[in-house]
C-alpha cells in the first residue's frame, strides 16, 4: 500500500511586544511618512520574537527619491547588523512604514530584502522570513511571511505579547599552551607580529576545525539556549572539543 504523506510542519509564530508595536506605530505616525527598517528577533524554539525596529540609515551617496526602496542599501544594512549579533538573535525580516494603498508595489522591491534574511536563517527550523506593514493612514499594524520554497509571500498571524522574553547570555573563553620563538625584529627580518601569527596559524587552523558536544551532544549553530537545556541536569554542561 502506498505511503501516507508526511504531515506538513506547523508554521513558526511570530510575536511582537504590544507596547513596541503600538508605540513605535504612534511615534512614526505623528512624526514621519515613510521609513523602511530591519526587524531584530529571538529565534525560538517554536516562535520568533520581534525585539526592536531598527531604520534603514542615510548612504553616503543618499540620491533616493523619498518614499522610495533601496533593497541593494538594507541589505548592506542587514548584513552589517547580522555580523555584530549574538546567538539565537538574528534579522528576521523587515519593516515598511507607508500608505497602504502603497503597500503592494513596495512589498515587490522588498522581496529581495526577505530573500536575503530567509537565507541567512538557514539553521533555524521552518524558517520564514517577516515583512511588518505600518499603515500611515491606519490603526492596525499587519504582516507578510516569505517561507523557504514559497513562490510568493503570504499573510501572516502577527501574535502579540505582553511581557519580554527571558534572554540568556552564555559565554566561554578559550586557552592554549604553546612555545613560541621570537626573533628580533631589526635586520630585515619580519616583524615579531608577524612571526607570532605565522607560529600560531596550525593551532588556531586546528581549533577551527573542531567540533564541539556540549553535554555529550553535537548542536547545530544555531541551536537556541532551550535546545542546550534539554542536555541534562548537569550544570554547567561539559563541553568537549573534536578535531579531525
């Protein structure tokens, strides 16, 4: 007999603070017409949890037609902000603030924007990546998901929240024993930065290519603090480095 098809996953929530939505919606209705900007998330286990709007900056070479999208400038934008976050936050989107008979047109020159985000979130389970639509004109703030595979984005249930989640920072420094040679610097020879580097570049090469169990289990890269949880009751975890 044929093979009962596999159950499709439930789609990830996506929460927001009431109180960061509704007064960042007030804020720019009273004090501005248009602004597009990164959305900042925890990625949970089951839900991803907008923490803050961050607005797209002026470029150097600003020419932009106000009202307009630079997808090529918020994605410069949104890598650059990728680079300096801790684990388990991450750019889950973006944030357009406009009239919403505009909506449609500029959701289109956004799709880049929530291409590149969804491609970024690849170690997180059915990742989607988020378009929240500010209305100029309107009370009620409403989104847009782009999921992996999906020809086109699709409207989305935008939960709501009252009180923060509880964000943890873990931490871990590293250290190794080794012999180093120094050799003056003077007579032509390289500098003793250089010698340093060049001594240290097989054990740093090996440490990079180690892998790391901590409680016995090897994580993906993006595993939430929930998942470490799950290793047991041991506290801390024992962590275990690998090398080929």
């Amino acid at each position: 007999p044929a093979a009962a098809p596999r159950a499709r996953a439930a789609m990830r929530r996506v929460q927001i603070l009431d109180s960061l939505l509704s007064e960042r919606l007030e804020s720019l209705q009273s004090s501005s017409t248009f602004e597009t900007g990164l959305l900042l998330a925890q990625n949970g286990s089951q839900a991803d949890t907008v923490l803050h709007l961050i607005p797209t900056p002026s470029s150097d070479e600003d020419g932009s037609v106000p009202g307009s999208v630079d997808a090529s400038w918020m994605m410069t934008h949104a890598d650059a902000v990728s680079h300096m976050l801790p684990g388990g936050i991450a750019v889950l989107g973006a944030y357009l603030f406009s009239p919403c008979a505009k909506f449609p047109a500029l959701e289109v020159k956004l799709r880049p924007v929530l291409a590149a985000a969804l491609k970024r979130l690849n170690g997180v389970d059915e990742a989607q990546a988020v378009l929240l639509l500010l209305p100029t004109d309107a009370r009620k703030a409403s989104a847009r998901v782009l999921a992996a595979n999906s020809p086109s984005m699709k409207p989305l249930e935008l939960n709501t929240i009252s009180t923060p989640p509880q964000l943890h920072c873990l931490e871990a420094t590293w250290s190794f024993t080794a012999q180093l040679w120094l050799q003056p610097a003077d007579g032509g020879g390289p500098a003793q930065l250089a010698q340093l580097r060049r001594q240290m570049a097989p054990t740093l090469a090996l440490l990079e290519a180690t892998e790391a169990t901590i409680g016995g289990v090897r994580h993906a890269a993006g595993a939430t603090f929930s998942q470490l949880a799950l290793c047991g009751p041991q506290q801390p975890h024992q962590v275990r480095l690998f090398h080929p």
